[in-house]
C-alpha cells in the first residue's frame, strides 16, 4: 500500500488548539461497520451507543511534563524533551537548537543547579547527555517540565498561563502509570460522569499501560507503507486486566478499544492464545489489509495525514471508507488531532 492513500487535505482553522471547555462536550462521530452510516453526536451520547457487556479497555498512561530548556554557554536556549532515564545520572534525550556543540556543559534553565553534558549524539536530534548530579527525571520535570505537547499545537516558548491548563488537560482522568511523553488522546474525552453512565448501561472497562513515545506522530516518509520502521513502545498488561479480557472473549462479548495505544497493546497479543499478566514491548503496525485479533470497535480521535494511526484506522474500516468518513468530518467541521474531536467505530 502506498504512504500518499493516506494523505489528505486539511484546513488549518480545524486543528484543535485547545480542547473542549468540558472533556464530554466533545463531537463525536458515530460510523457504523455493517451499513457504512455516519451519525453526528455529542461524546456525553457514548454511553448509550455502545452494548451492555461491552468491555472497554483503557490506556492509563501518564504523561510527563517532559519538555525542558537548557542555556548554552554563549546564552542561546536549546529545547530538550526527555525520552528515558538509563542510569541516575544519564538521560536520553531529543535536543533542538543544540548546534555544533561538543562537550560544554549545557544549565537546566528552571533549575540551576544542575548541568548536562552531551555523552552520545543518536540518530533524529537524540542524545544521551550526564548530568552534573543525580536527579530522578520524574521529580525533576515535575518541578521544570511542560506537557510534551505536539508540534501542532502552538505554545509559547516560554512558560505562560497555558501550563497548569496543559498539564491538567492534556491528561486523563484516570492516568496513572507514569512515563508517557505523549497522551492517549481518545481517553481524553472521558470524565467521571460518563464512567457512571456506562456502568449504568452494563458496560465493563478495564486498564492496560503503554507509555506513548513521540513516534507516534512521526509521518511515514517511505513510499510504501511496508517499508516503514515502526517505533517501539513499553506496555504492559495486568492480571485483572487479562482476566477480564479472557472473560469478555469466552462469552462473546465486544472488545472495545479506546484509542490506537489500546489497540496496539490488545492486537500484540496472539490471536488463539489467551491474555495473560505481561510486560513487553511491541512495534505492531497495523495497516491494510489486516486481520484483527482481538478489536471489535474502537473510539479513536483523528489522525495526522500519512501517520501509523490513520493507517490503523484504515486497517478497521477500509480505505475508501476511511477517505469518506475523513471527509465528512472535515465538511462537518469536527476539530482534529490529540484536542480534538472523537469517533466512534463499531
């Protein structure tokens, strides 16, 4: 399949910069599998879309508040994003505006007393660099650090009165495991009132954990989509999330993956075996024609042109029909991309 099936045009003014005053006052659009409806509807409506005994599963990742910026010797600012935390002392990072560096020692702009200097250069603006002391990456961007916004999303260089909006919003209700750099975005929408109207309607939900990378909104620059190297990411699986998941496929019941990381922890797994307590790392990429193992329905936001996502979302309607239902949501004016709008796919 080629990469450019999955470009389309987008206008600017319906890239979401913000999200909705209230997480349910979402749009959502309702596109159904067995005649090919779209339906337009408020999120707050899910509840009474989906099936008594449906089983929804969840993405409690936690994002880091991982960008930070550092000074040059020379006063000019470098941006860094945290990746990881290989030992006490040593972070993987990516650096913009690092230049022609060498090794100076670079300052933490919000935390002055501590440096870093650059130990590795990797590919794409990745570094490893060591700090001047240890300091748990956690603690540390907890005090320093903004959300890892994506670059779509435009923010102040500086810290502003967005961050508090950011760091709250640009997390989910239910986020806990911590170590994400990007939001599962489709779990956005979810608030504690819509969790009691679906256990009103008999709607079971459990949690698995992958913590995003920012290789998921990387664009697929091959020509044809099997010529992508897909990004890794770490997940894991509980036991009473594997125990629920065996239950829901040893009666039949729907599968219901909210979002494309939930999706890409469940569609890991082999199809004839089942769940069971694990932690892992997966690099699936899931683009048509796929044969899904475990997915019935999924909600999902919408997805750059040409990414890993939108070709996920192919996967589960087909191209064409994801080309049609693109459309109306863009002639409907649904707003796009990780603040935007929902989808309801079944």
């Amino acid at each position: 399949m080629r990469t450019d099936d999955l470009d389309f045009n987008l206008p600017p003014e319906l890239i979401a910069q913000a999200p909705a005053l209230d997480r349910a006052a979402s749009r959502l659009l309702h596109y159904r599998r067995d005649d090919r409806s779209i339906a337009h509807r408020s999120f707050a409506d899910l509840p009474s879309r989906l099936r008594a005994g449906d089983l929804l599963v969840f993405n409690d990742a936690r994002v880091l508040p991982a960008r930070f910026m550092l000074r040059k010797e020379t006063g000019g600012l470098v941006e860094g994003l945290f990746l990881g935390q290989p030992s006490a002392s040593r972070w993987h990072v990516m650096l913009r505006n690092l230049g022609p560096h060498g090794s100076r020692p670079l300052q933490f702009v919000d935390e002055p007393s501590l440096s870093a200097t650059m130990v590795r250069a990797g590919e794409g603006g990745e570094y490893e660099m060591e700090l001047s002391a240890p300091a748990r990456a956690v603690e540390v961007l907890q005090r320093i650090g903004r959300m890892p916004l994506p670059p779509y999303i435009k923010r102040q260089k500086g810290r502003d009165e967005r961050d508090d909006f950011d760091r709250e919003r640009y997390q989910t209700v239910y986020a806990r495991s911590s170590g994400a750099v990007a939001a599962p975005t489709a779990g956005l929408h979810f608030t504690p009132e819509v969790f009691e109207q679906l256990d009103r309607t008999g709607v079971e939900r459990t949690f698995v954990t992958l913590h995003v990378g920012m290789g998921t909104f990387k664009p697929v620059t091959a020509e044809m989509l099997a010529g992508h190297a897909m990004h890794t990411e770490a997940y894991t699986i509980p036991a009473d999330a594997a125990a629920a998941l065996n239950r829901a496929k040893a009666e039949r019941r729907r599968v219901v993956a909210v979002g494309t990381t939930s999706a890409r922890v469940l569609e890991s797994q082999p199809a004839d075996e089942v769940f069971v307590e694990k932690t892992g790392e997966t690099s699936i990429f899931i683009y048509p024609p796929y044969a899904w193992r475990h997915v019935g329905a999924m909600v999902t936001n919408f997805h750059l042109p040409r990414s890993t996502l939108i070709a996920m979302i192919a996967a589960l309607v087909g191209l064409e029909e994801q080309r049609r239902i693109y459309g109306a949501a863009i002639e409907e004016r649904y707003r796009f991309f990780s603040y935007g709008d929902a989808m309801l796919v079944e």
